[in-house]
C-alpha cells in the first residue's frame, strides 16, 4: 500500500552530525530519491502521460517506489506475512531501505551465486547488507565479468556521478532491455550482481546451489536456461518487470492471484504490448493457475502451475507453453 504519512528531513547537518535513519537530517540517499519517487510527490494517482511519456523516457507510467521498497521486518527472513496468503510467501525487495534477513542459510544458497560485494568472503553480507539506489541507476558504464575493475559503481571515465543521465533506459547503468539478445549477458544490469555463470547452461559443470532448487537439482535457473530453445532464458519471464519490491517472494510473480494482474486475466504472458501492466513484461509464471509457494530449496516441477500433473512431461502446461515463449 501507499505509505500514509512522511517525515520531511533537512538537508546534510556536517561532520560529526548523526547517522542514524531516524535523525531530522538526510542521512540515506534514499531519502532524497523518494521526494520526488513517490506519492509524496505526486500523489496517490501517479500520472500516465505527458510531453515525455515515453518519447523520452521509455516508460508508459510512474510507479511508487517508497511504496515498492518498503521493508516490514514481519517480512524479513521466510516468514509468512499473511498478505500473500501462503505460509512460505513473502514479501521481497532488493535491501535499499533495509536488509531482507534472508542469509545464505535461510536462502539454502551458495553466496557464489553473487558477486561481489555480496560474495561471502567471510564475512557474512547476504540478507545483512544494505544498497544504494544509484547501485543500478546512474551515468551507464562497462561491466565486464572477467575484468574485476569493472567491478564497482564508478560511472564511465567520462560520466557524471549520480541518477543525471545514461544512455540505457531508466537511467540505469546497465542494459536491462531483454530484447537486445546480442547484448553479452553478463554486461546487463541485473548480472552486474547476480553471477551470470550460477544462470547459464554455458557453465552447467559448475553451477552454484540457488535458492530455486529442489530435490533433485541444485538450481533450476540452470535447467531451464537448458530446456528453453529461444536464444535466452529472460528474467521477466517469471519475475517482475520492476524489481524494487514485490507481494511475493523472490520478485516472483503469480498471474493468477497478483490482484496487480487483474485485467490480463491469468493469461500468458502478461503484460504485452496489448496489455502494458507496469509490473510485468510477457510474464508466464502462474499462467496455469495459482503457484505453489515453497520455502527456498524444496521447489518441484508442480509448484509453478496448478494444473495436475502438468510439470516437466511431453504434454504438460509448462513444456508447451514454456519450451517456446515470445
């Protein structure tokens, strides 16, 4: 929901002022940032059209993002928080406000699915760690994986620090258009953090354990990276399209119970050219009916339809319907 109330902080109180996040001074980027991306700005109606939209910016509407990055710690770990209605569902978010709890234990994860800084090197920094808005948006810049130089949130030699200008969309560093697919994978905004290698069949003798696995298999991403014979596999196949923050778990998306996908009505994919949803781009997850939400490692074929019988086989939901997407 809309948060219903604000604090309006003065500016920098100098050296030796408070850190704290309640102090009546800035003391988080993302203070700064919600001025204007949020409903103190603009209300509870963001609006949809103007001389800019989208000639300029390549967007249909604003979305709320002090709404999105909200963090309740009744969310935090893998506890059920009731709005989703399912014990192993949750809220998610990426730990702009706060940390998500969700360490590598909670998350049956290998911190090598990530790069660093949230790559264990002893000291424990998934579900710890907190980030800054302009991680991702900012002046664009080189990310080349086997570069570590590249490794960081230093804008190109020639560009302005901060969310000014870039030459990708959104003002984000990287590429995040899943069409552009020439583009490496690894030079796009969300493998700058995430190990492009734990998401590749290139690299299958060598996957790490994800959160998205289950009995038999240490990460599904992987497998289906394999099974899909489209040139990629694309992230917003089963996640949302605005990776903030989300009513479920893992930034996944359900289409057959996200009240937010009401009006494609369940049908994949949603959120099309036709049907131009914010929060979705040709989303398939929950396109046989609602997901089965599970606690992060115990995921099975079955979980993500609800049609019977209709996993991984010659003539279920997911093969047909999955195998060859738009």
């Amino acid at each position: 929901s809309n948060p219903i109330s604000f604090i309006v902080k003065s500016g920098y109180a100098g050296v030796g002022a408070s850190d704290d996040v309640s102090s009546d001074h800035v003391t988080r980027e993302y203070q700064i940032c919600f001025k204007c991306h949020s409903n103190y700005a603009y209300g509870n109606n963001p609006p949809t059209s103007g001389p800019t939209i989208p000639t300029n910016t390549n967007m249909t509407q604003y979305t709320n993002q002090a709404m999105e990055f909200q963090a309740p710690d009744v969310d935090k770990e893998e506890r059920a928080s009731g709005e989703t209605g399912s014990a192993a569902n949750h809220r998610s978010w990426h730990p702009v406000m706060k940390e998500t709890g969700r360490t590598r234990a909670i998350r049956k994860a290998d911190s090598a699915i990530f790069n660093s800084p949230w790559l264990n090197d002893g000291v424990e920094r998934m579900g710890v760690q907190t980030m800054y808005c302009s991680d991702c948006h900012g002046s664009s810049s080189l990310y080349i994986e086997a570069d570590v130089t590249t490794h960081n949130v230093d804008p190109a030699p020639d560009g302005a620090w901060g969310p000014h200008g870039s030459d990708n969309s959104f003002i984000l560093k990287g590429n995040w258009d899943s069409d552009e697919i020439n583009m490496p994978p690894a030079s796009e905004l969300c493998f700058r953090c995430h190990n492009v290698s734990s998401y590749s069949a290139v690299n299958f003798g060598d996957v790490k354990t994800s959160g998205f696995s289950g009995p038999n298999w240490n990460n599904l991403h992987a497998i289906h990276e394999i099974l899909i014979s489209k040139p990629r596999l694309r992230c917003t196949w089963c996640h949302v399209a605005i990776p903030h923050g989300w009513r479920n778990k893992a930034l996944l998306v359900d289409i057959a119970s996200d009240p937010e996908a009401a009006s494609c009505g369940g049908v994949a994919p949603c959120g099309t050219v036709d049907d131009p949803l914010p929060y979705y781009k040709n989303a398939y997850l929950g396109g046989a009916g609602p997901v089965n939400w599970r606690v992060s490692g115990e995921w099975e074929a079955q979980d993500c339809n609800n049609i019977s019988g209709s996993g991984c086989t010659n003539s279920g939901w997911m093969i047909a319907t999955c195998q060859t997407p738009s």
